[in-house]
C-alpha cells in the first residue's frame, strides 16, 4: 500500500525505552531492602520479599486490563496513566513512614498498577509499526525495563547516593516525581499505525501478516489451544528463576560472601566483612545482572529472529536451569557471583523479548496488546513464587545459622526451567481453523 506521510516508526522505539526505564524501577527493588530491614522498619526478609511480590503480581494481573483499555482507549493515554499511578504509588510510599501494609499498598499495589497499565503499550504499539521486525522489536521496546533497574538502583546508591544523604522516604517521592514526568513524555509517539501499513520495502511472506501460525485469535481463542498453557508453563519458570535471584541477591550474597571472608582468614571483623560483602552483592545486582538483563532483552529478541522463537526459547531456558543449579555455589566467590548474575540476567532478560514475539507468532498480533496481557501473569505467579520461597528459607539460614539452608530454592528453580525447555521442545504452531479465528 502507499503508506503516505506517516510518523518514523523509531520514535515508538524511543518512547518504549523511556517509559521502559521508569517501569524497571520494580527491579530495583533489592537496593531498598537493606534499608528496610533495619530501624525503624525493622521488617523481616520475607516482609520486604511480599511487598516486592505484590508489586509483581499486580503488575502482571492489571497487565490484562492493560491490554484491554489500549485496544479501546488511545495506547498513549493508557500509557499515561500507568505512570501517573507508579508515581503517585512512590509518593505514597515517602509519606506513610514505616508502615508494612503502607508499602505494601504503595509500592505493592499503586506501583504494580502503574507498571501493568503502562508495559503493553510499547510492545503492542511497537509491534504493529515492526511487522518485520518482531524479535527486535520487543527486544528494544523492553530493553529499558532491565537498563532502568540499573539507573535507579546506582542512582538511589552508587552514584548518587540519595538514600544515605536523603532517606528512603524522600528517595521514593523524588522517584514517583520522576515517573510520572518521564512516562508522560515516552508515552507522546504511543499512536497506532495508519490500518494496513507496511514498513517500505517488507512484503509479508504466506501467513506472515497473522503470524507464523496463520491465525488472528482474540483471548478467548488463545485460551482454547494448548500452546497457551505450554508457554504460560514456560514463563512461570523463566520468571520465577530471575525474579527469585532479583529479589533476595543482595542478602543472599552479603550472607555467603560475608561467611566466605571471615572463614578464608582475611583478618576482617565481622561488621567490615559484612560490609564487604554487601558492597560486591550490590555492585553483582546493580552492574552485572541489572546490564545483563537490558542486554539479553535485545540480544534474545535478535537472535529470535535469526534462528527462531523455538530454538531460543529451548537455548534460553535450558542454560538457565544448569546457571541456577551452579549460582549457589558461585555465589561465594566474587567473581564467580558477577558471572553467574550476569548469565542469568542475560537470560532472565530474554523472558520479555521472546514470549510477547511467540504470543504474536502463535496467536497473531492484531490482539497480540489483550493476547499478552494474559500470557503475562505467568509473570506474577513467578513473582509470587520465587521471591517468597527464596526469603522463606533465607530467613531459615539466619534462624538456624546453616548458609545451606538457601540451597533448595535454587534447585526448585533450576528444575523448573529445564521442565519449561522441554515444553518449549514440543512446542508447535496452532492449526488454523476458521472457525476459532477472530473476525
């Protein structure tokens, strides 16, 4: 078709990475627990794993209504929206003092909120302007999801070191100040393609315009083929391993790196061990796996492309059961822990490229925004579960004083991905029929 005067689609693409870098605030979530577990919040490792959990679980359940409000309502005003709510969720978060359920309400509830309503809308806008590029595209358009974790988290520490001169509490509102400015500018190029449109010089193969399956399916649709529970079985997994690590790295590691320097005689009291170790877990989370896992969105995205959504998800999910069996014992050496926080965030990255892409190869991308919404809460139940399992036994090794103790975790979600691999081996495009097609 003549495509006349229409937008540069690349301004969708930066647009995505704005609103991407304020949402990957969720991720950062492990530069704030230190703080909350001492005075005056005092609150126990599981305590600051739920409300880390809640925030993932609301993220991943609004994500459908998500999906569903950018199909009927201007994609940028849905986006706009979501970060009003993540900014009012952090502001709130300042306000309410050391209060669990404050948080939890804040943080968990508002902020998950704002990041379900506001995610989709990048992927689904991104991947009508790159039909021909579906891999990429969703590469690039989350990319800054795991970029943002890093930016917020050396921003709050490292660099700027907000929390220690200013506080949590003014932290959070700066912060929600922040989202609300920068998601209302990425959300601008949020606009839909003019209908028909094709990027010039692309023809769609065979199919190529409904997906690799050849269907256009709406929800209810997907929701009778099988392939929607394999992948939704696949992500569970993917996710549980990387938001597991995300959320307990930084105690986890101050804990077994700590261990690690006192018994190999360094001559460190157990305070400056401490503080040792929580130095290079923090440097392990914000640098290594927070880089890695912006990187892996891109790199899995584009090598999607290339060999294709199967054999990636196979590759990904694979060596992401054999890193989590082997980061246990990684984790007390120093650099061994960068490496496997930097493999498993490259990997855990790759979730966000390769299963919006699958969900449009599959069921096709005219419904991919409500498609994915609901393939996404594969997403929260992870959230639920390996954050939550992983501080249930941290707090059993700080009871007990046996590092052993944080062991089963890892190889619950090691299992699991290689599970996730195997389903993803027997993973086939859904047959067309007419009948169960979308009009």
């Amino acid at each position: 078709m003549e495509n006349g005067r229409v937008m540069n689609r690349w301004w969708v693409v930066i647009g995505a990475v704005v609103i991407q870098l304020c949402l990957g605030v969720i991720y950062a979530w492990s530069v704030f627990t230190p703080v909350l577990t001492e005075a005056p919040y005092n609150f126990t490792k599981v305590q600051t794993q739920v409300i880390f959990s809640v925030g993932l679980a609301v993220f991943a359940l609004v994500m459908i209504a998500g999906g569903q409000l950018q199909s009927k309502f201007p994609p940028r005003l849905v986006a706009i929206a979501g970060g009003v709510l993540l900014g009012l969720g952090y502001i709130l978060a300042g306000l309410v003092g050391p209060s669990y359920y404050g948080l939890i309400f804040s943080i968990g509830v508002l902020g998950g909120a704002g990041i379900g309503l506001a995610y989709v809308v990048p992927i689904a806008v991104g991947l009508r302007w790159f039909p021909d590029k579906k891999g990429l595209l969703t590469g690039l358009a989350v990319g800054g999801f795991g970029f943002g974790a890093l930016l917020w988290i050396k921003i709050a520490g490292a660099w700027g070191h907000l929390i220690e001169t200013l506080g949590v509490e003014n932290v959070f509102i700066g912060y929600g100040v922040a989202f609300i400015v920068l998601v209302g500018l990425g959300a601008l190029p949020m606009v839909l393609p003019p209908e028909g449109y094709r990027p010039a010089g692309w023809e769609p193969q065979s199919g190529a315009s409904k997906g690799s399956s050849g269907l256009e399916l709406n929800v209810g649709g997907m929701l009778r083929k099988p392939q929607f529970y394999m992948i939704w079985l696949m992500f569970v997994a993917g996710a549980m391993a990387g938001l597991m690590v995300i959320g307990i790295i930084k105690l986890f590691a101050t804990e077994v790196l700590s261990k690690a320097f006192l018994e190999a005689g360094q001559n460190l009291t157990e305070a400056a061990a401490g503080e040792k170790a929580a130095a290079i877990a923090g440097t392990a989370m914000a640098v290594y796996f927070a880089l890695a896992n912006g990187l892996g969105r891109i790199a899995w995205g584009s090598i999607s492309d290339l060999l294709g959504r199967k054999l990636s998800l196979i590759l990904m999910l694979g060596s992401q059961g054999v890193f989590m069996f082997l980061f246990y014992s990684m984790a007390s050496h120093e650099y061994l822990l960068y490496l496997g926080c930097a493999l498993i965030g490259f990997n855990f990255g790759g979730n966000f490229a390769l299963f919006p892409a699958v969900t449009a190869d599959l069921f096709g991308s005219k419904y991919v925004g409500q498609n994915y919404g609901v393939v996404f809460t594969a997403y929260g139940i992870g959230g639920i579960v390996g954050p939550i399992l992983a501080g249930r036994f941290g707090d059993l090794a700080k009871s007990s004083g046996e590092i052993s103790a944080w062991l089963p975790p890892f190889v619950i979600a090691g299992i699991a991905c290689l599970v996730a691999a195997l389903l993803a081996l027997m993973l086939k495009p859904p047959k067309a029929k007419a009948e169960e097609s979308a009009s």
